[in-house]
C-alpha cells in the first residue's frame, strides 16, 4: 500500500494479517499506518491525520497551505485538524473552531480550508515572522489576497488582531522564507517597505532583484548556498552583477551570518546616497 491506511479496517476486511503489519508497516498515527519505506512527507502525514479523525476533520493551517500549492512546509510540521478532539497524538493540532461550507474545498476527497480561511488561520495561529513566511508562500501559489482573507474573519475569533497584522505584510514576490525573514528584518528596521520581484533590463537581458527600491535603484538580494556551491549558478551570478552595475543599481547582498542591525545600516546609508527614497528618522 501506497497510501496511509487504517489497520483495523485492513485486518476486518481480511487484506492483512497482524504478523504483516507489524514487519512491513508502521504506525504514524494511532491505527494508522504507513510503509515502512515511505517518506514521511506532509502529504502523508495530513492524509494519515485526516483518517485518524476518522475522515472527518477539516485540514488547515499549513497542511492546507501545502495542499494548495504552497512550499516550504516542512514534512515534520504538526498537521492542523478542525475537529473536535481535546487530546490529539503527537503530530497533530486539532482546534473546535466553527468553518463554514464557503470556506471549505474538497483536495483529493478531504475536506480543506480554502485559501482565504487558511491565510486567515496562518495570521491567528503562528509568530508573525513564521506566519508571513507562510503567507506569501499560500499567496505565490494560490493568489490569495490579504483582503480576501480578512474578509473571512468573525467577531470574537480568537487571533483576529495578529493576523491582521501578519496579512498586512503579506507579498507573494517572496521566493523564499529567507526573503520573507529579510523583507521584516528591514520593515522592523524602520526602513520603506520595499517593492519584491524589480524588473531590470531589456528584451536580451532580464534579471529580477528580490526586493529593493526603484526610484533609487537600490536592491537588496538574500544568496543561498547554492549561489556558492553551483558553479553555474556563480558564473550566472558575475554576469548578472554586471549587468546590474551597468544599468547603475546598487545592490546589497545578504547572507545568513549577517546581522539584522548590520544590514539594516548597510541599507539606510546605500539609501541615503540615492535621495530619490524619502528616509524615516533613525529609530
């Protein structure tokens, strides 16, 4: 089998022995099993926490996110449940909240919070800075708008003010959470919130800057490993910076062990030489 399933449904119908179970699968959820050689990705897990409520749950939160479409969940996630249960097993979040059949869509016979709902969801339950990597992911894949999402919201649900806060800074030009964690890193630095997926050159030449301000053709760029480890990817990298320096952008690149504060101030004093963006006080 494939797919995660219910052991005791297996075994009274009579496709399994006990002896067959126990050496060929195991369990990820109580009576619910999976190949032992399967990889225990957020896929399974959700459809393996779906068949512990006994077909009866509601996905959510990130499970959902990563059911339309949304990257970066990472396969260990909790998988989020709206379904009445007050001890769920490790690895699952069950929440008794209400969800109405609009909010609702149907992803491979289970029954999901649509984008909005989950966008919604993403705000009320998780740290700004998780939630907002999350929901530019939801909204690159799906297209959901802040405003579609808070649409959604009801008087007294709980989290309403912090997600509000979170799809505010939504933006689905982020490509990364590195991007999504850099883009805060210079809102909460005090600095204008910058402008995501910039379009430089021409129809012979196009290079698309992470984030950045055009008046002042000041961009900033988070490199990944692979920008060091890809040999390909280096040399496509000199050619673009070339480019770039040509068509006078200056851009500012970041990698993990730089300090938040430090790039802050490398970008308010590459600002500060290109007037064109109107600085607020130093906080």
């Amino acid at each position: 089998m494939r797919e995660p399933f219910k052991g005791s449904e297996v075994m009274r119908l009579g496709g399994m022995s006990r002896g067959t179970l126990r050496w060929n699968y195991t369990a990820i959820f109580p009576d619910v099993y999976a190949s032992k050689h399967a990889l225990p990705t957020v896929r399974l897990r959700t459809v393996g926490a779906w068949l512990w409520s006994g077909r009866k749950a509601v996905i959510a939160g990130r499970a959902a996110a990563a059911l339309h479409g949304a990257r970066w969940v990472d396969a260990a996630t909790p998988i989020e449940l709206i379904w009445r249960n007050g001890r769920p097993p490790r690895g699952i979040i069950a929440r008794n909240e209400r969800v109405d059949a609009d909010e609702l869509v149907e992803i491979a016979g289970m029954l999901v919070t649509n984008p909005a709902r989950t966008a919604l969801d993403l705000g009320r339950h998780l740290p700004r800075g998780l939630a907002v990597a999350h929901l530019d992911a939801l909204s690159r894949a799906t297209g959901v708008t802040a405003g579609e999402a808070l649409a959604a919201r009801r008087p007294k649900s709980r989290g309403l003010r912090r997600s509000t806060v979170a799809l505010e800074l939504m933006d689905a030009g982020a490509e990364s959470p590195k991007e999504s964690w850099l883009r805060l890193v210079l809102i909460d630095g005090g600095l204008p919130a910058p402008t995501t997926q910039i379009r430089v050159g021409d129809d012979t030449s196009v290079a698309f800057l992470d984030m950045g301000w055009e008046a002042a053709m000041v961009a900033i760029e988070y490199d990944g490993e692979q920008h060091r480890t890809d040999r390909r990817q280096y040399a496509r990298d000199v050619r673009r910076s070339e480019m770039l320096r040509d068509l006078g952008w200056w851009v500012i690149r970041v990698i993990k062990e730089d300090h938040p504060a430090v790039i802050v101030a490398r970008t308010r004093e590459a600002l500060a030489r290109r007037p064109a963006v109107r600085l607020p006080p130093r906080l």
